[in-house]
C-alpha cells in the first residue's frame, strides 16, 4: 500500500476488513432487508487499519510511472500485432 501512496501521490487507506467487496455484498443485503435504516448505518462498521503517506520523491515517481506506461503499450501494441 506504500507503493501505492507513492504512486498515486495521494494518501491511501486500509481498512481493518481486507475483504471489502463480500463485506459490500453483506451489508447492502442487510440494508435491503431491513437489517440496517440507511447507508450510514452500514457504515458504523468500516475502520481504517493503517494510513499510507506519500514518500517517494517527485522525479522517482515519474521515473516509475514512465516505465509502466511504457510496458502498457508495448503489451498493447504486442497484442494487435498477435490478433
């Protein structure tokens, strides 16, 4: 999540729960039958289990982001020319 937050140059979050999408599906089938009033009630459970700041210096970022384009298009391009 570190790399991410570097990346990204934003903060990032992780939630206690790693499994957000089953525990998405279980609380909006909770809210659709009346287990819960409203979204903000589904919401009482979520917790942030560790935050992430970005550290990576500007120039590094790039330099990272600049690669990763690059291996976009090559497998872009690699897979138009293997149709």
């Amino acid at each position: 999540m570190q790399f991410q937050a570097d990346l990204l140059g934003v903060p990032v979050q992780r939630p206690a729960v790693l499994e957000t999408t089953a525990l998405g599906a279980a609380l909006l089938a909770g809210l659709a039958v009346g287990m819960y009033k409203d979204l903000n009630e589904t919401a009482s459970g979520w917790h942030v289990a560790d935050f992430f700041t970005p550290q990576m210096d500007k120039a590094r970022r790039e330099e990272l982001l600049t690669g990763w384009h690059r291996a976009v298009d090559g497998a872009l391009h690699w897979a138009e020319m293997n149709k």
